[in-house]
C-alpha cells in the first residue's frame, strides 16, 4: 500500500510514518538515481563537467547558513518554545558557520561555506569566482528556480515541520547516504587531495546530525494526517528540486560533448 493511500485513510503511527520517509528518500532522490551522479560516482565525467556540477551546487550550498537561521526563526513561530530544540538549530548554524569560531563545539572544522570554496579550488574554479557566480545569481535557469523554491520553503512554509522535511529529512539525511561516495569519488578518480574533499566528509558527518533533528521533530510532532500529508508534500518538493537542478547540469554537460 502506498504512503499516500495511507495517509488517505488515516495518521501512521509517528516512528513508521518518520521511516517510510526515508524510505521515499532512498527510493528517489536525486542524488541516488539520476544518471548523472552514477557516472560522477564511477569517475566517467570530465573536469569540465564537474567543474559545471560545482557551480550550481554551490548555488544551493550557499544559502544553508540563510536557510538555517530561518528555521531557528520559524520553530518559535510554529509554537516550540523547547530549548533543547533550538539549541539543535543553533548547533547547525555553527556548524555552517565554522565550528572554529565557536568555544566547545564538537569538531574544529571550518563552515561548510569554506569547506566548498576549497573544494571549488581543487577542481580549478578559484573562490573569487563562485563567489561572482553567487553574488550575480549566475546560476543555470533551474538552478535559480531552485534557489528560489528552498528560499520559499525557508522563509514561507507554514511550519518548521514542513521546512525540516524538505531539507533535512530530504537533503542531509541524502547527504548521510552519498558524502562517502562522493569522497571516494573525488579522491579515487579525480584525484583530488583528503583536504580538497574534506566537504564531503564533514557534510557526511554533520549531516548525519541535521537529518536526525529533522526526524525527531516530525516523530514528535506531526500526529495528525492533516500535518502529516503537509511534511509529505513537503519531502517531495525537496526531492524534486534536486532533480530539477541535477536535469539542469546534466543538459549543460551535453554540450561539453
């Protein structure tokens, strides 16, 4: 029975409601599935197409300090006053930022802006320029568009449930399951050096974290069929939005051939 003929007749119980969602990640993700990140995994790409690929990552990369500063603004105004809980948001907004800058945080690592800004000048696209690219929006068309869409998603959505499921239940819990893959990717066939790719290590490690704040919410949370086919809906425009800008390279990449 699907999840949506589920919902039609009812709540799920909240543990397996959180499980079939990552059941819907791990069935479609973008990052997953799309032929195009199966060729970058079997280092079949060009340094011209990577080099495309990070562009309009980094156009997405970039607003996760933005995005996760609105979610701490939003868990307040959907009504959770739990410390706890917005501790867990301030502990991603340092982890964006740079666990360097801040006194008994888990790892001295640099923001995973940084993190992408080396990783950029690794594969040959000096900082200065992604740094254009973000600040001119020169981004592919259905990479501003989805700019756009996770702008509204952060700034618009009707609860922070909605937005934890369309990022973190959908992005870093993707993120947990391909940051090895891209690191052994990078390093095995691309040749870059641990500290170019450090990104995707920490992204993998840190993320694990993000996304499991994302699923105790919604395990808490969303207990009624009304909210919980809003966190559905939710998940989907996430994973849709990286389909949407993955379609997008993948056509630029063609007419590199």
């Amino acid at each position: 029975m699907s999840l949506d003929v589920r919902l039609a007749n009812g709540p799920i119980p909240a543990n397996e409601f959180c499980q079939l969602l990552m059941n819907e990640v791990k069935e479609r993700h973008a990052r997953l599935y799309h032929p195009f990140f199966f060729a970058l995994y079997d280092g079949k790409l060009g340094m011209d197409e990577i080099r495309v690929w990070a562009k309009e990552a980094w156009g997405i990369f970039c607003l996760n300090v933005a995005i996760n500063t609105a979610k701490l603004v939003r868990c307040q105004l959907s009504g959770i006053h739990d410390p706890e809980i917005h501790k867990d948001f301030v502990d991603i907004i340092m982890s964006e930022v740079g666990y360097q800058y801040f006194q008994g945080s888990p790892r001295p690592v640099a923001g995973h802006r940084a993190l992408f800004l080396r990783f950029g000048e690794g594969i040959g696209i000096p900082k200065e320029e992604l740094e254009r690219i973000e600040r001119e929006d020169d981004f592919l068309p259905t990479t501003v568009l989805a700019r756009t869409g996770w702008l509204d998603i952060a700034l618009r959505s009707g609860s922070i449930l909605e937005q934890v499921a369309s990022t973190n239940c959908c992005n870093e819990y993707s993120n947990q399951l391909t940051g090895g893959r891209f690191f052994r990717a990078f390093k095995e066939h691309y040749g870059l050096k641990d500290k170019d790719i450090e990104f995707f290590a920490e992204h993998g490690v840190a993320d694990t974290e993000h996304s499991n704040i994302g699923y105790e919410l919604i395990e808490k949370f969303a207990t009624t069929k009304e909210i919980q086919i809003k966190v559905l809906k939710a998940l989907r425009k996430g994973l849709g939005i990286w389909w949407a800008v993955t379609d997008g390279v993948a056509r630029e990449c063609s007419k590199l051939k």
